[in-house]
C-alpha cells in the first residue's frame, strides 16, 4: 500500500494495539468501576482521562517497564497538577494564568531528556481538566481518587501485559565500540602496524552506531544527571578515538618505536577495560593509570626537539639524559598517538562516571568533566539556565504552547464555551512547532472531527438514553481508535476520539446530538488558537534556528581557534584558563546547537514559496557538532601547562594555520547565517588541505605537530559539512529520527 511493506505495517498495527489494549483496559476498568460500581461519576472521569493521557496522549519512549517506571515517578506531580487547577479554576483570570505559568514549565521540562518530553502532552491534560469550571473544592477528594487509580492501574498494565523487548542499551552500544578500538589499537602496535580496508571500514561502523539518531530515543542519554552527561561523552569519546585509530600514520620506518607501541597496547587494555565497566565491570582505574604512564613517558620523548636529523643520544629517560630528538614524521606519529592515548582516557573516565555516577574517580582534568562531583539539583539548574534564553528551541516551544493554552482558557472562559476544555486540548494536540505543519495537521484535524461529529450525531440520535448501549460500545470503540488513530495519522485520531468522548459523555449526562456540534466548535476554536500562536511565535521551528545556532557555534569555535593557536605560538599563560570565556561560550553553543538539530530532526522539511517542500541543504549538522568538541576538547587539552612557546618558524606556521582554520570557520558560518549586508550564498565546500598541514619547521617540537594536527581534523571535519555525506546524515537524506528526540548535555 503506497510503497510501504506489507510487514512493516502489520509490525506497525501490532505495537499499536498493544499499547491500545493496556490504556483500554486501564480506562474502561477505572472508569466502569466508579461509575456504576462506586456511584462516583467525579473520579470515573478522572480515572479515564489519567489513562488517556499517560497511556495514549502522551508519547513516553521506551518499553512497558520503562514507561511504567515513569508514570511512577510521575505520581506526585499529577497530584500537585489537579490541585492547583482544581483551584486556579474559581475565576477565568486566575485560571488563564495558571494555564500560562504552568503550561510553560511542563513544556519547558523537555529539556529533562525524551522521557519527560514525551510525558509533557499528558500531564498538560492532567491540569487542563481540572482547571474549568465547575469550581468544587469539595470534589478534590474525588479528582485525587480516580487519578491516582486510573495512573497505578496504568503502572500496573505498562509492567505486566503484552511486555515488548528491550533494544540494546547505548551502554552495550559504546562497549561493543570500545571492544572494537581495542582489536584495532592492538592491529597498530603489531607488524605491519597499520589497518587495511575492511578495519577501517569496522572503525566507520562502530561509530555509527553511537549516533544518536541511530538510537531509540528511549535509549538516548539525553538527561541532565552525571551519569547522562557521561554516557554521552563515553559515546562522543569512543567515536573520537575510532577516527583517530583509522587516520594513524604507518611509521616512517619498520619500527615504530618501542614507546609508541607501549602507548597503543595500554589503549587496547583501557579500551577493554572500558568495555567491561559498561557490562558493567569494575572501574577500569588501572588499565587507566597504565595508559597514563605510558602517555607521559611518549610525551616526555618527544616533548622538545632543537634540530632534525641529530643523532638520537643513548640512556634513560630519568631526566638526567639529553631528550632523544626526531625527524618531523616521527614526531607526527607521536603526536597523532598521544591524540590516541587522551581520547581513550577520555573514553574510560566517561565510562566510569556512566557506570559509578559520581563515586567514580575522576582522573580526567575538570575542565571537561566539570560535572561530574555536582548534585543533581545544581546539573538540572545548569540545564534550564543554559536554555532559557530566545534562541533556544525549548525555550521557544514553552513559550508557543504557553500563551496558546492561555488564549484558548481565555476564549473558554469569556464566552463560557461549553466543554471548553476540548477547546484547549485541541490547541495543545495541534500546535506544532512549525506553521506548516500546525496548518497540514489542521486540516486533517478538521476533516477527522467533522466526520467523527456527524457520525456522533447520528449515534446520540439513535440510541438517545439508552446508557447500556454507550458502556457497551466503549472499550471496543477505544480499543480501535487507540489502535488505529495512532497509523492512521491525525485526521483519523481526531474523527475517532470525537466519537470516544461522545460514548463517556453519554454516560456522565443525557446526552443530544448537540454534543456533537459543541465538539466540531470546539475543535475549531482550539485549531484557530494553534493556528495564529504558530504563526506569531517563531513558525518556521528548528530550520531557521539549526542554521542559526550551527553560525553561532563556529563563530565561537573560531575564536577558540584563534586564541589556541596564539597562546601555542607565544607559549606562557593563557589568555583565559580552560573552562573560563571563550570554552564556556564555545559548550553554550554546542548545547544550543544539538537541542535544535534533535527538534529539527523530528519536524518534516519545510515548504517553499510555490507550496512545494523546500530542499533541505546538504549540510551535514553532526559534523558541526562534532567540530564543535573538536575544538574545545583539543583546545583544553593543548593550553595545558607549561606552555614553553614555538621557536619563531613554527610559532609563524601555527599562526597561519589557526587563521586559515578561522577563516573557513567564518566562511561557512556567514553562509549559514548571514548578516544584514552580508550576501546569501551556498554552503562553501571548504576542500582540504594537506600540504598546508604537513610542514616541517626546522626546530619544531612535538607541540607544533600536536596543534597542526588538532587543526588539521578540524579542517577535516569542515571538509564533511559542506558535502553533507548523503548517506549518513539526516538533513542531507531527508530521513527523520523520532520525535521529542534531544542530544542535549
């Protein structure tokens, strides 16, 4: 059917009614036992609706078990949400502002990580209830009672029917790649010291796999928490340490140095070690106090070089032996391996936090892991402060959905819109975060509710009272909507759920078939106030601000650029210390920067002037992000001290290089996001420059080779987001990866 497998849909209707059945069978009981069995039409409304919302409104990701874990944890803030609208509800005004303040902050609260972002649309529903007349106090008992019901019943349902299987844990995911940079890293330090095709090719694999958009959203650490951040970074780290394993030079000569294969053989130990503290193991502390020592013993070979070519002076290196002095290559390949050796210590250290939180030790420089002794009020405080500002997409999306649930409370209460509070679920189920889509979703949205009203009509019409026929019709009617609602797409959700409120508003009062036509208003009015709200508060969502946020973060990185390279060349202090200024503004951006692209990979691309969808421009965004931590990882790791300084040939090439990277920096950022005089053109196409970066300075010292090199992948991965790499990236393939999605840290 329309090009799409037989099988995928048949897998598509299975998952779906699974989940039908579970909110079905939670509903209907909560809802049947306190209205015939208890007498209590109050709670059955609530202990439906409280299914409803967390079992089919909401999109929390993840297994049964997790989304029951959840909604657990989730209890006391249901609880706090029909208190205070139960209140808020004496007058419109209060109630409008309430509708405002907390509308925001439980949208706001997505920037928790895809589970709360998937919770979102229920607990709205949850205080929208509520929050409309009648105001009775004196019912709260009631309203407590079938919420707490209907979610433990909901809880209870998640865990125990129809369980799905879990898919592989990103933990599973980032050890099976570290197990693969141990075998390639032991490849490097046995003859002949280099990887052929179908290893490298493995590296490649391994990598992707860690994208997380290649991962269920429910397994993506996406969290605010130590251990979150970890995981994320363990992934960034794993993918940083299989790139530089595949680009190593092979030796100049047949050996490749004693040192150097210490150094490559601690890196495959650390790296199974690694893989084994995400089993999980224990702490790979000693395989990274080895690497460590193997590190500083290649770094202090190679630290200082007065002249190429001189003879290599014999003896140990204790500190009473002249330092050993290499051609260039040689001190390439150091470079390149001690590159080697701080991705896979930055690789154990983000495991052991992932795995041990913050009773692991933390032998990294703080710089990077400066989260990892915070509490978790002080992270999460990080996190909203870090997005509460314009252009974050968060921020953007509260502030929509915010005053849009107000205006329509508003409108609900001015003209006392009977069964307002459809009015304003339908504002909060159509509003998108672009205005193309709110108008698409519209439409079918109005289709669905005007066949689903006249259908309603016509069963109030012929059934009028009879309340048996309503009770038994329910759970099979919800059973279908719930299956097929969620395939079928929005216009068919809509039509059946008009007809599902009929069937519990039949039971609660005598019903007409003017239910039906207060329903299709409704709908009307809440799709109107989704409409303009989408239209005023930034309708074209995260294709604009992705574009925005990737200019701002290599405008930043420039200036990091710049700045390293200077404090290199000069030697002595640097300007800021690390962590301080320019890399605390360059992580500020790279955090912005992922937030939009994990939106904008859950929005359909745009449509142009004629109402054809607009081409996406083949730009790869995760080579953005990833020269984003490129340049502040390199640049923490080469301002550390001493700083010695360059002699004036390699401080003059260091310079150059720095600018010219800055330059491309610059380059593509203007045609990302260009100025008000600043003409639009194409993403340039940066071509890469190897000559540039192979210069041998005479006198040049380990360092220069270190920052030519860290300057170098930068250059590299500013090669891959011109092209885009059709195939591998989202924005270039017009693939999507699932909604509420965020690689935020």
């Amino acid at each position: 059917m329309w090009g799409v497998p037989a099988g995928r849909i048949r897998a598509t209707y299975a998952a779906s009614g699974r989940r039908a059945l579970r909110v079905t069978l939670v509903a209907a009981t909560g809802f049947y036992l306190f209205r015939y069995g208890l007498d209590r039409p109050v709670s059955a409304t609530y202990a439906l609706f409280a299914a409803v919302a967390l079992g089919g409104l909401s999109k929390i990701p993840g297994t049964g078990r997790r989304r029951a874990a959840v909604a657990a944890r989730l209890l006391p803030v249901c609880w706090a949400l029909v208190v205070v609208g139960t209140y808020l509800s004496v007058e419109t005004w209060s109630a409008v502002v309430g509708m405002l303040l907390i509308g925001f902050a439980l949208t706001f609260a997505a920037v928790g990580g895809p589970r709360l972002a998937g919770a979102t649309p229920g607990l709205q529903l949850l205080y929208i209830l509520p929050s409309f007349p009648p105001y009775d106090p004196a019912s709260l008992g009631d309203r407590l009672l079938g919420t707490t019901t209907g979610l433990l019943l909901f809880v209870a349902a998640e865990a125990l029917i129809l369980p799905e299987p879990a898919p592989p844990p990103y933990r599973e995911r980032a050890a099976g790649a570290a197990r693969t940079a141990a075998r390639c890293a032991n490849l490097l330090a046995t003859p002949p010291y280099a990887l052929d095709e179908a290893d490298v090719r493995a590296t490649r694999d391994a990598g992707r796999t860690l994208r997380l958009t290649a991962v269920p959203e429910a397994e993506r650490p996406a969290g605010p928490g130590v251990r979150e951040r970890a995981l994320t970074h363990t992934g960034l780290a794993t993918r940083t340490l299989l790139s530089r394993l595949a680009q190593l030079p092979a030796p100049p000569g047949d050996d490749p140095g004693t040192e150097v294969t210490a150094v490559l053989h601690a890196v495959a130990r650390l790296s199974v070690a690694t893989a084994a503290c995400l089993g999980p193991g224990p702490s790979p502390v000693a395989a990274y106090e080895e690497l460590a020592a193997a590190r500083a013993r290649l770094a202090a070979l190679s630290g200082d070089t007065l002249s190429a070519g001189a003879p290599t002076p014999a003896g140990p290196l204790d500190g009473t032996a002249p330092v050993p002095v290499f051609p260039p290559a040689v001190l390439r390949r150091h470079a390149a391996v001690l590159e080697i050796a701080d991705a896979a210590l930055a690789m154990g250290t983000a495991a052991d936090l992932a795995v041990h939180g913050r009773r692991a030790p933390a032998e990294e420089a703080p710089g990077r892991f400066w989260y990892a002794t915070e509490r978790a009020p002080a992270l999460w405080w990080h996190r909203v402060r870090g997005h509460a500002e314009r252009r974050s997409v968060f921020f953007q999306n509260a502030v929509r959905i915010a005053l849009a649930l107000a205006a329509a409370r508003l409108v609900a209460g001015v003209d006392t819109l009977p069964h307002g509070f459809w009015a304003t679920l339908a504002t909060l189920t159509l509003t998108r975060t672009t205005m193309d889509e709110t108008w698409g979703t519209i439409r079918k949205a109005l289709a669905g509710t005007l066949a689903g009203a006249l259908l309603t009509a016509g069963v109030l019409d012929l059934v009028a009272g009879d309340t048996a026929v309503y009770a038994a019709v329910l759970p099979v009617w919800m059973l279908f909507a719930f299956t097929v609602g969620p395939v079928k797409g929005v216009g068919w959700a809509q039509g059946m759920f008009t007809v599902l409120v009929a069937l519990v508003f039949a039971q609660l009062a005598p019903p007409t078939w003017h239910l039906a036509e207060v329903r299709m208003l409704d709908v009307l009015v809440g799709s109107a106030i989704g409409a303009v709200f989408g239209l005023l508060a930034w309708p074209r969502g995260a294709h604009d601000e992705l574009r925005n946020a990737e200019a701002e973060l290599l405008r930043r990185a420039a200036e990091v650029v710049v700045a390293t390279s200077a404090s290199v060349a000069e030697g002595g202090a640097p300007t800021a210390p690390p962590g301080v200024h320019g890399h605390r503004s360059l992580q500020h951006a790279v955090i912005l920067a992922e937030s939009a692209y994990a939106q904008f990979l859950s929005e359909p691309a745009p449509f142009g002037s004629t109402g054809r969808r607009a081409a996406v421009p083949a730009v790869d965004s995760q080579a953005t992000l990833i020269a984003g931590h490129h340049t502040l990882w390199g640049s923490q790791r080469l301002l550390e001290p001493p700083l010695a300084g360059l002699v004036p040939a390699a401080a003059h090439s260091v310079d150059r290089l720095g600018d010219r990277v800055c330059g491309r920096m610059l380059l593509v950022s203007a045609a990302l996001d260009p100025g008000g005089d600043t003409p639009a053109t194409a993403v340039p196409r940066i071509a890469p420059d190897p000559a540039a970066f192979t210069e041998e300075p005479p006198g040049a010292p380990r360092l220069y080779y270190a920052t030519a090199s860290w300057l170098n992948s930068l250059m590299t991965d500013l090669t891959r987001i011109a092209h885009g790499e059709p195939g591998h990236d989202e924005a270039a393939t017009g693939r999507r990866a699932p909604a509420s999605g965020s690689e935020a840290r």
